[in-house]
C-alpha cells in the first residue's frame, strides 16, 4: 500500500501544477494581445539652436521646445528620434503597450519556472512511491 502522506503531498504539487498553468494562460492571452509595441522611451527635450544672439543662449528655461524624442538604444548606443506632435499619443500608448508586454513576459517566465520546480517535485516524490500495479477490471 502507498504511504498516504506521500499520495497526498504528490496530489497537492499536481494541484499547485494545474492552478499556476491556469495561471499562464491568461498571462499567455494577455501577451498576444494586438497593440503596437514602441520599443524606447519617451523623452522630452528642450534645445539650444546655433543663433549668436538668441534667448536660448542666456537661460536654461528659454530654450526652444519642449519637443518629444524617442530614446532607442541600437548597437550599444543611445539614438534619439523626433516624433511630430501628431504622433504623440500614439507613441505614449505603444511605449505603455511595450512596458506592460515585457512585465507580463517576466511573470510568464516565472511562472515557467515555478512550474518546473513543482513537476520536479511531483517526480521526485514519485520515485519513491513503491510500485502498485493497475488492477484489471473483467
């Protein structure tokens, strides 16, 4: 006969293997969502332009801008596009878009691995149960 602690500690790691499954695909629905994904930063700039004589030379808050930029980083560097102002919000919505996309990507990864970790259980556990054949049915 199987040790019943045993059957039971290996029913729960099941059970705790069905619910973070459960789990990961909602996470999996989520990441394949249809949004648009900006990768970079949204970045707001203010300038200073090549005119002797002009305002921006003399003070920080006359500057010309502010203007949007995204901030990429392509080839180990740092690369800065203007957006027009009609872009705007929806560069805002794909930037969140992105962030949101890889904060679901990490918790999917965790889920992964606390999977791993339980089935790792369930098969260690498993090994020691003594082998009980099937009863036939007639």
């Amino acid at each position: 006969m199987i040790q019943s602690s045993k059957k039971q500690a290996l029913s729960r790691y099941r059970q705790q293997a069905r619910a973070v499954q459960a789990e990961r695909q909602v996470l999996e629905s989520a990441l394949m969502g249809t949004e648009a994904l900006v990768e970079g930063c949204l970045v707001v700039v203010r300038t200073v332009c090549g005119k002797a004589g002009c305002r921006c030379r003399t003070s920080r808050r006359r500057r010309h801008g502010p203007y949007l930029h995204l901030s990429l980083l392509r080839n180990g560097k740092t690369r800065m596009i203007h957006l027009p102002r009609q872009w705007e919000e929806a560069a805002r919505e794909g930037v969140e878009a992105a962030r949101r996309f890889r904060r679901a990507h990490q918790q999917w990864r965790a889920l992964n691995r606390r999977m791993e970790n339980l089935w790792r259980q369930v098969e260690r556990n498993r090994r020691y149960l003594p082998y009980e054949p099937k009863k036939k049915s007639r």
